[in-house]
C-alpha cells in the first residue's frame, strides 16, 4: 500500500482520502446507576493551567488527579517519522 499526506503537502504522495469516523453514542443515563441524574452529575472545567517540568506534573496527579497536556505542531508534524521533534 502507497503512503499519503495527511493534510499536508508532500512531493510525490497523494492527498489520503478523507476518513470516516465513528462517534460512539453518548447517552444521559448510567446503565450500572439509576440513580444518578445526567443534568446534574456534569463536571466542567472552570479554568486551565501550565505545569511544568515531571515532578510538578508527578505532584499535580497525587494532588488532584488525571492531567490533560496539548503542545503546538508545525505543519510538517505530519509527515514526522523518528527521532526528536
């Protein structure tokens, strides 16, 4: 099988045809819990935050739980195959 560019322009590779995708259901009732009501059990965010550095993000997680990170790519990202970015 031929590679593709994935969103990106790339010399002798063609465009990756568009792929489908499969959203899974989202429901408002707890299958195991009757009990809980879905308007009122909703969680939201009330504000974000930078931590940096692996014993911040180590005492963050004890602390208060899960964490989410994101980092900024260039176009190029794409077509990244190893090493250091």
């Amino acid at each position: 099988m031929q590679g593709c560019a994935h969103h990106v322009t790339v010399e002798g590779m063609t465009p990756c045809p568009d792929v489908a995708t499969n959203e899974p259901v989202c429901g408002t009732t707890c299958p195991s819990n009757t009990s809980i009501d879905y308007t009122t059990d909703k969680v939201r965010g009330a504000s974000a935050y930078g931590i940096k550095g692996v014993d911040a993000i180590k005492q963050e997680i004890y602390n208060n739980g899960s964490v989410t990170a994101a980092f900024t790519v260039y176009e190029d990202f794409l077509t990244y195959s190893s090493g250091v970015y």
